[in-house]
C-alpha cells in the first residue's frame, strides 16, 4: 500500500476533535468487556492489604454486588472463595455445600442475568496453596489432580455455573472437564481455559485474598509457564481449542501483551486477558505515590488488551472502569 506523502497525509487532521478521535479509533472499551473476579467469605467485608480498594464480600451481601455491577453494564463475574477448609487431599473442593457452590447459586438466584465464572483449581482447597495434589517428589501430581478438577468442575455446573475456569495449568484437563460436564448433562456449560498462564510475582493479592499466600509452599514453576517462554504459549492454546475450549485466556495481560497479541492472532476462538491482582497493584501504588493518574491508568490499561486483540478482560477495576467509561 502507498500512502500520500506531506501535505496530503496529515495524520493530525483525523485527531482534532472527540467526535473525530471517536470515530477513527480502532477499538472499543464497554462494561461489556469486562469480567469482574469478586472474592466471597463468609466472615466480615475486608480490604485486602494489598490492593486496599478490593474488598472481601461476605456471602450474603453478593446478590447485591452483583446487581450494582449488573446496573453498570458488567455482564459476567468471576468467584473465588476465601476461607474454604483446607487439607492435603482438597476433599472441600467437592463438596456441593462448599463457599463456592453456595455463592454460585447466591449469584444466579439474585442476578440471573449475569453470567457466573467459577475457577476451577485446587488452591483454595489444599493446605499447601498449590493448585492441585502433591506427589511424594513435591510436585503437582498431574492426572491425580485430574480426577479432582473434573469433580470440582461437575459440582461447580450443578451449582449453575455458566463458564468453568480451569486455571490450574495441569495437562489434559479441558478434555476431561469437556466430556464430564457432557455426560453429567451440562453441555451447555463453557469452558474458558486458563491456556498461557505464567508462574508469575503478579499474583500476590490474589494468594493474600484466597488466603493461599501463608499457605504456600515453594513454587508453581512445575506447572505454570515459564516467563521466558512465548512459542510454547501458542502449544498451550492450540492443546486447549482441540480438547473443547470455548474460549482461551491469557495470563497476566499486562505484562504479557506479546503473548496476547499471538495468541489472539492464531486463535479462531475468543481470547480473554486477566489484568492480574499484581497488575492492578503496580497502578494502584503508582497513582498513591503521585506517579500517574489513578483513572486515566486503568482506561489505557484495559484498552491496551482490547488492541492487543483480547475479547474482554477480568480486571478488578471493571466497577471503576465501567463508571469511567460509561460517562
Ligand atoms: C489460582 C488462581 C490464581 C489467580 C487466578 N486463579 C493464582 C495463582 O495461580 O497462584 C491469580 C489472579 C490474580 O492474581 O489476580 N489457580
């Protein structure tokens, strides 16, 4: 393609005015792009210490979050519980009666327009905070966990889940989830994998909001990506379309905007970015210390993934965002 040379190619001429910036821009950002992960206790609202304008929300004040997000234009939210019971065999994560499949169906019942997300991986459940079960070398013991993220994905569809959400980066677990909600008659039920999720340092709010973070033992690096790693993303990705994946996402967003970029590019299914609790953070502390402005930061953060090809983003900033954008 040949483009006029100066003067008749004045890229200024189409900044000049909102309406004009308005109507060249390349992408869109509405509520409806966002995601929004809520956690749920069953003991008092509290902030978190580290990502202070995110609170705990005590189950039964849910319905009501839910609906205010719903008023803004938030079509979808994503649960994790804080404070489930916690053993080496993780047997809380199937139980029906746990936190998660209570709050699953306190959100359906009180906001049936919205779509519920539940993630689906042990960590809430072990008392090592690792996503699945230990082998007795110290790694994640990979088809043993299997049986159990295929369990806690059928309870969570029971519960009436919309979208379950592997996030625990074992192998081969979207086909089997895919064929145990087939045959407990939940076809209709997504799936969204966690495809390129990095064993990353941006996940520190998230461990102190599920509780995970004094739980914790080690690393996640025998089961989630190498940092250093970009190819292997796409592996990761195809794996999950080819095993019944309705959708994919990447994670952390922010950080990894290339690997979002080429997933996106090779995908014919949708892609979702999750602006990590680290992510939110690192504005957060910024904007407290002077460093940039709180509100313009998250527009162009979110943006950004939209350029980067992302369908949508689970951020923590959607309330926020959704009030900012919305006018
Ligand atoms: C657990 C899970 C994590 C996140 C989502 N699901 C943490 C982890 O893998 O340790 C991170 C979300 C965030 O930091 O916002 N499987």
């Amino acid at each position: 393609m040949i483009e006029a040379p100066f003067p008749a190619a004045r890229l200024r001429r189409t900044r000049m005015s909102a309406w004009s910036r308005d109507l060249h821009a390349e992408v869109t950002l509405t509520p409806q792009d966002f995601i929004w992960p809520v956690f749920v206790t069953e003991g008092p609202r509290e902030r978190l210490r580290s990502l202070p304008f995110v609170q705990r929300v005590p189950l039964n004040e849910l319905g009501r979050e839910a609906k205010a997000a719903a008023a803004l234009g938030i079509r979808v939210i994503a649960l994790f519980p804080h404070g489930e019971r916690r053993s080496d065999d993780a047997r809380t994560a199937l139980d029906p009666a746990n936190l998660m499949c209570r709050a699953i169906a306190e959100l359906k019942a009180a906001a049936p327009q919205v779509g519920v997300l539940a993630d689906v991986a042990l960590d809430p459940y072990t008392a090592h905070g690792h996503d699945g079960l230990l082998a007795a070398d110290g790694t994640v013991d990979n088809d043993a966990t299997l049986v159990l993220l295929t369990e806690q994905a059928v309870i969570q569809a029971r519960a009436g889940a919309d979208i379950v959400a592997p996030s625990d980066m074992m192998d081969g677990r979207v086909s089997r989830i895919r064929s145990a909600l087939e045959s407990s008659g939940h076809a209709t039920t997504q799936i969204m994998a966690y495809s390129a999720k990095y064993a990353s340092c941006l996940y520190g709010p998230f461990r102190e909001a599920v509780g995970s973070a004094g739980a914790l033992k080690g690393d996640k690096r025998n089961y989630q990506m190498d940092p250093r790693n970009a190819r292997e993303a796409l592996r990761e990705a195809a794996l999950d379309l080819a095993e019944g994946a309705d959708s994919l996402m990447v994670k952390p967003g922010m950080v990894y905007l290339d690997i979002l970029r080429a997933v996106a590019e090779g995908s014919p299914a949708p892609v979702f970015a999750y602006h990590t609790s680290g992510e939110a953070a690192m504005i957060e502390g910024a904007a407290a210390m002077g460093a940039l402005d709180r509100e313009r930061a998250i527009v162009e953060v979110l943006t950004a993934f939209r350029r980067a090809g992302a369908r949508g983003v689970l951020t923590y900033h959607a309330l926020d965002a959704a009030r900012l954008i919305g006018g």
